[in-house]
C-alpha cells in the first residue's frame, strides 16, 4: 500500500465518525502532556526542623539507619536533638512501657541526652558531620541553674551546639508525668535561658502548646507571646505551631489557630514555625489530602518563616514518608516558597557564623 493509499484508509472515520489519525493525535498530545508534566515536577530536597535521636528511653536505631533513611528521604541537614526526659519503667509495672503515655508512671529530666547526641555527630566523617545541626536540650526549663549549665555544655564544645530544645515546656499528658513543677514557656529559669540563646546567637526550638485538651481557646497563648516580645533578638520555632495530636483527639481541630498565627507572625518577626506532622493534617492538608488554601495564603505571605520537621523519636524507617507527606501542600505554594519550606529557611535561622560556614 502506497502512502496516498494508507492516509486514506487511515483518515477513514469509523461507526462514531472519529477518523483513527484523530484519535492518534489524541493520544499523542495526552502523551506529550503528561510528559511535560512529569518536567516540570518539582523534585525538592529536604531539612528535618525537628528530630530526637534517641526516644523516651534515651535509646535509638543508631547513626546507620538515619543516614540510609536520609539519602533514601533526599534529606540534606537535620536538626538533631535529644529527649530532655526519661521515661521511668516502675517498680510496680511488670511490663516494660514502649512511649511515655504507655503507663502511669512518671518521667525526670535527663541532662545525659546532649552526651548521646553529642557522641553520635561526633564520631561522624567531617563531610558528614555538616549535614547535621545538635540542639542542646537535656535541662530542667524550671530550674534557675540551666543557664549556667547550658554555659558549660557550650564552653565543652566549641562550636558544636547551634540552637537550644526542643524545650518542654506545655507538653499535653507528659507535662503531668514529668517530675517537680509544670514548666512554662514565659517562666523566670527560661528568661535566662532565652538570655543565653541571644548572647550565643542560638535559635529556640520551643514546645508549648497553645491550649489545653479541651478548652477552644489559646489559653495558654501568653506563655509564647512574652518571650516572643521581651526577646526580639532570639529566633523562636515554636514546635508544632502549638498544636499536638492529644489536643486533636479531643478536639480535632483548633479554628482559632490560623487566625492566631496571622496576628503572630505580623507582630513578630522573631518567630518560625515548624510545621511537624500534628499540623499537616487537619490543617494544612483538609481530610481529602487537599491543600487548605488559607494555609497556603499565609504561608506564601511569609515565606521565609515556616519549615518542616519530622518529630521522629530514635526511630527512623518512615523518615522519607513522613517528610514526603508535605509534597502535595509544598506543590501548592509557589516554587521558590515551597523550597524554603522544604530545605532552606531551616538553615537560614541557624548561628550566623554556622551559616557563612555553610555558605563557603
């Protein structure tokens, strides 16, 4: 068959009256579209805001396992940090709890969290040991004294300390199990350790959450808001943006939170936000997985002020998973915002000095 012949036959319009070359056209340009589309897929590379190395027992899976899971999850810096408690297994529980809510039993501050840190980034290859930025946490925020012995722990090791928490401060059921006082963000022992952070150049990852279980209302707004305004020199990352699953399980959702963030961030521009698992759903994605367009407005009207974290506990296998959960909000933001978010505004709110060393 000649090609005048085979065009004829292949123009020749079926029962429905569409000719074959329609439909090969179709499917082409189908195919050319999901192709283009696959270009321009955005491909991010990650910062983990927020990561424990050890858990509640002070026990983790080891350098190892995160570094596979790093280069599996395409995560480039992580913000490493101790548990600042241990879980106490009681004399009277015949079984071993597996989480600090497993039983009744109480939980004390444990300085030693910062040695276990300190001696896994340590024994790091140099090119690997860039990749990794410890946060100091293992002292009592109500105790007057943690200043001075965060003085010592940064004098021990030049260098290798660049922020300070995650601090415990309102921490759902753990904040009644954990031994001595409530802690309090705004307290006077946290006043100096806020001191300390400025004069060190030292972030502030700093847990509070902003309401009870059931109260509907930022009732413990204040404990967040004073230091944000009595220390406009210390860079604060409120963990979770003062949210947390016990919170979510009693009451699903807080409708006050995103207009609390707005005044916040507007008023101060000392504060970051990490926007750890508890506010991926039901807040920045809806229940069908579909980006919340308020979230992405404010988002992308201070972009350099949110990050992601993964709040993994000494376990590491659904690193990757987790951070990729954030891709569908991260593709609704513009480009260069949804980078700063996955990668970048992490490292930007580090020492000034650990950045210029970062940016040679």
């Amino acid at each position: 068959m000649n090609g005048r012949a085979w065009m004829a036959v292949y123009s020749c319009p079926n029962r429905q009256g569409v000719t074959p070359l329609f439909i090969h056209r179709t499917v082409l340009a189908a195919v050319l579209s999901l192709l283009s589309a696959y270009a321009q897929a955005r491909d991010y590379r990650y910062s983990d805001a927020h990561l424990h190395y050890v858990d509640f027992f002070q026990e983790s899976q080891g350098m190892t396992p995160l570094l596979e899971a790093m280069a599996a999850g395409r995560i480039d810096h992580v913000l490493i940090s101790g548990i600042p408690v241990a879980k106490k297994w009681h004399e009277d529980e015949p079984k071993r709890p597996r989480y600090y809510a497993g039983d009744d039993a109480g939980a004390y501050w444990y300085s030693a969290t910062d040695v276990l840190v300190a001696d896994a980034v340590k024994r790091l290859p140099a090119e690997q040991r860039e990749r990794f930025h410890p946060f100091l946490s293992g002292f009592n925020p109500n105790d007057k004294n943690s200043d001075a012995h965060i003085r010592r722990m940064l004098e021990l090791d030049p260098g290798l300390w660049q922020g300070i928490g995650e601090v415990f401060t309102r921490h759902d059921d753990l904040t009644a199990l954990t031994q001595g006082e409530t802690p309090r963000a705004n307290n006077e022992a946290m006043t100096r350790v806020y001191h300390l952070a400025a004069e060190y150049d030292l972030p502030v990852l700093l847990h509070s959450n902003i309401t009870s279980q059931r109260e509907r209302n930022p009732l413990y707004l204040a404990e967040i808001e004073e230091p944000l305004r009595n220390h406009p020199h210390v860079r604060f990352i409120w963990a979770h943006a003062g949210t947390s699953m016990e919170i979510h399980r009693h009451q699903q959702k807080l409708d006050f939170l995103l207009p609390t963030l707005q005044r916040l961030l507007g008023d101060y521009p000392n504060l970051y936000v990490d926007l750890s698992w508890s506010v991926l759903q039901p807040y920045l994605l809806d229940a069908d997985g579909k980006p919340d367009p308020r979230w992405v407005e404010l988002v992308s009207r201070y972009p350099a002020r949110f990050m992601l974290g993964s709040d993994v506990v000494g376990r590491f296998d659904g690193l990757g998973e987790t951070m990729q959960a954030f891709v569908p909000f991260l593709d609704a933001l513009p480009e260069k915002v949804a980078r700063g978010v996955a990668r970048d505004n992490f490292l930007a709110v580090l020492p000034r000095k650990r950045q210029a060393q970062l940016r040679d």
